[in-house]
C-alpha cells in the first residue's frame, strides 16, 4: 500500500533556501496555485508542508515518479 504523506506526492517539491539546500523534511505543495499575500506589492507563497503531512486530495495515481 502506498503511504499518502506529501513526499509520496508528485506535487510535493522539496522546500529549498537561497542556498539551494534542502530545509529539512519541509516541502511545497504545488497541488493549488500559490497563497496570495495581504499586501499588493507582496508576492503569492507556494503552502510549506512536512514530507509526514497528508491531505484529502491524494490518490495512488498522484505518487511521484520513480
């Protein structure tokens, strides 16, 4: 049986710094556009998940790739 946490995910991308380093087991959830920001200058964030996280729209069909 497949686990249905986010790193199983084929939206789930790994939640990098400027660095380009790995920030522990954090993601981004790329399933739904970014979050928008209160103020109008302020640019949209992608929702910052742990790779243990779930939600309800998992399916076996949207693991990642192998």
């Amino acid at each position: 049986m497949t686990s249905a946490h986010c790193e199983s995910c084929k939206f789930f991308d790994e939640h990098k710094g400027n660095g380009a380093v790995a920030q522990g087991d954090a993601g981004l959830c790329r399933f739904n556009p970014p979050v928008s920001q209160p103020a109008p200058e302020s640019k949209g964030l992608w929702p910052v998940v742990s790779s243990e996280d779930w939600c309800g729209h998992f399916t076996a069909e949207m693991t990642a790739a192998e």
